[in-house]
C-alpha cells in the first residue's frame, strides 16, 4: 500500500489534486476503487458493504460517491446511527479529494459510463480498484475493454492494483460457466465470487450490509466474502 506522505518522492512529481489529498492526511490509509462501465452490476452494492466491512472492523471509513445518482450516500442517510459509523465527506473529481483527517480507509462508489479525464482523475485517488462483473455476454464484452483501459492507464504506474469479482454468480448456469472461462484468460485476480440473494437488496433497504446483520442470517454470505476480504487486508 502506499503511503499518503508528504516527503515522498512520488508525492513531489505528483499532480496537485494527489498533493493536496496527500496534505489532508499524513497518515497510512488504503483507498479502493469501486468501478465498471456498465450500469447495475453491483459497485453500489460492494461499494457500501466493504464500507460496512471496515467500520464493523472498527477502522475510521469514509464511503465517497462520485455516481450522480449518489446512490451509497443515499444509502448513509438511512443508516441506523447504532451501526457502526460510515462518514462520507464532499467529493467532486474536478477538485482534490479531501478525505478527513484521521481516515484509515476510503471506499469511493462510480458511475456507469465512468472513463477518459474522469476515470483517470479517480485513479489518482486510490491505490486498489475492485472491478465487479456479472455474466453475461454485454457485461463481459464492457468489461472487458474496461479492464484493456485501466491496464493502459498512466497511473496504473504507480502500483495501483486490480482486483475482479464475479458478482450474482449462480455456479450452475451456463453464464457463470462462461464468466468463468473469460476470467481464465484474464492476467488480473479473481478475488471472489459472490452469489444472487435477497441479503444484499433487503440490507441495503435499512441503510444496513452483511456485516451488520446477525452471522447466522449471512453465514453463507460472510463465508463468500473471506477471499475478497484476504485480498482487501493484504
Ligand atoms: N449479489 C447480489 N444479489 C442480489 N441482488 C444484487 C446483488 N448485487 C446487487 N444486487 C442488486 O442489483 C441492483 C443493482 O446493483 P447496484 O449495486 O445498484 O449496481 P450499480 O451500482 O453497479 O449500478 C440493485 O438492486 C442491487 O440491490
Ligand atoms: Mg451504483
């Protein structure tokens, strides 16, 4: 992970809006991109429950939404103020990002159609980008030359990595089969596959995310989770 620190050499050749974000916090923080051009593949839905996963592991969250939709900050208005705390905090790309003080993590939310100046202004936010793909055959194709676009990215450069989810994946279809197979070929990392259930849709209707939720109700849910979470701690 890198570091936000000011003396670093990277930081001095950096742009400004990396710089400023840099000033705003001295200390060690991890920042994950959420992001897929294509609409309704779930990056809301992994967006606020990796934002849940932190605060419920007791780190200092904050959930950043740069969807004009402000669907993950839509969701922190209906979060019980018993649940662990996510913070979220102004963030327009044409200006820096200006976590708070004393943040270890950031999750930011995207927009579909996300690309060009606005894809690379993010990158030079975060250091990992989690890139959930449902199967099916458009999904595939979008994200595939998505994936070809971040690869080609100038600030990929410093190190930043990518990480793929296979989302709603039912494992006895032939999409999933076929996800599958295209993931095969890819050089990036699978870092978990999460089914289609309900949890996730009537969570997010309380404001809430498995993590949230009585263990026994998301056994089989939080077990899924395991893989992208090793990924996500290392
Ligand atoms: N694993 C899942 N199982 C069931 N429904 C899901 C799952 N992931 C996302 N959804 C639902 O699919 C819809 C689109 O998800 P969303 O996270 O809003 O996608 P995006 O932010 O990419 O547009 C939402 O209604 C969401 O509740
Ligand atoms: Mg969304």
């Amino acid at each position: 992970m890198r570091t936000w620190n000011t003396g670093a050499a990277w930081l001095r050749a950096a742009p400004a809006y990396r710089r400023a974000a840099a000033h705003a916090n001295l200390r060690r923080m991890k920042s994950f991109l959420v992001a897929n051009p294509k609409g309704g593949v779930g990056k809301s839905t992994l967006a606020t429950n990796l934002a849940g996963y932190f605060a419920k592991s007791g780190r200092r969250v904050m959930l950043g939404d740069i969807d004009r939709q402000q669907s993950s900050r839509e969701w922190l208005r209906i979060r019980p103020l018993a649940a662990p705390k996510i913070d979220t905090w102004d963030l327009d790309t044409d200006k820096p990002a200006r976590p708070p003080k004393g943040t270890t993590h950031v999750v930011l939310d995207t927009p579909a159609g996300l690309h060009g100046k606005r894809l690379h202004q993010v990158l030079g936010m975060v250091d990992r980008v989690i890139v959930p793909l449902q199967p099916s055959l458009f999904d595939i194709l979008a994200t595939r030359d998505f994936l070809a676009a971040l690869r080609g990215a100038k600030e990929m450069r410093n190190g930043i990595e990518i990480g793929i989810i296979g989302m709603r994946v039912d494992p006895r279809t032939r999409a999933a089969g076929e996800l599958h197979r295209f993931l095969d070929h890819e050089t990036l990392p699978v870092i978990g596959y999460l089914r289609d259930t309900q949890i996730y849709v009537q969570a997010a209707a309380h404001g809430l995310t498995l993590f949230d939720l009585p263990p026994s109700r998301a056994e089989k849910d939080l077990e899924q989770w395991q893989s992208l979470l090793a990924w996500i701690e290392r």
